[in-house]
C-alpha cells in the first residue's frame, strides 16, 4: 500500500466560522474533520456550502481574517 501526503498552509479563516480555513490559492478545508470543501454553482453564483448553508464568494471575502502567527519558544 503506498501512501501520499499533501501539505497545505492555511492562512484565512472565517469569522462566523473558525474552523473553516482558506489556502492563499483559494482553498476550503474544514479543520475539526480535515476534509476539503469543494466549491458548488448554485443558482448563478459560485461559493461552498458552510454549516449546511449556501455562502457566495463575494459574501465571503468580506468575513475572511488572517490567522494570526503564534510564535512558540520551541
């Protein structure tokens, strides 16, 4: 069995939602279930379906904050 790992640095979140993280190239994931979030079309508008509800992009790049950077003494 060969195993392939993938590493994303996630940079946004949500500020309605913290577990659901943004990559620089537009990328979803959902951080409590580890999963990707896939964008969907949904009458004329394009955004993902967060907490079981429909949110378009332009609605979303207005709730996007930057994590911030911990620094740890390690």
């Amino acid at each position: 069995m060969n195993t392939i790992s993938i590493t994303y640095t996630l940079t946004y979140c949500l500020s309605f939602a913290n577990n659901y993280q943004f990559t620089n190239d537009g990328k979803c994931f959902n951080v409590k279930t580890g999963r990707h979030i896939k964008q969907v079309y949904n009458s004329g508008s394009i955004g993902y379906c967060i907490k079981g509800r429909f949110y378009s992009l332009t609605y979303l790049r207005t709730k996007l904050i930057l994590i911030p950077n911990i620094k740890t003494p390690f």
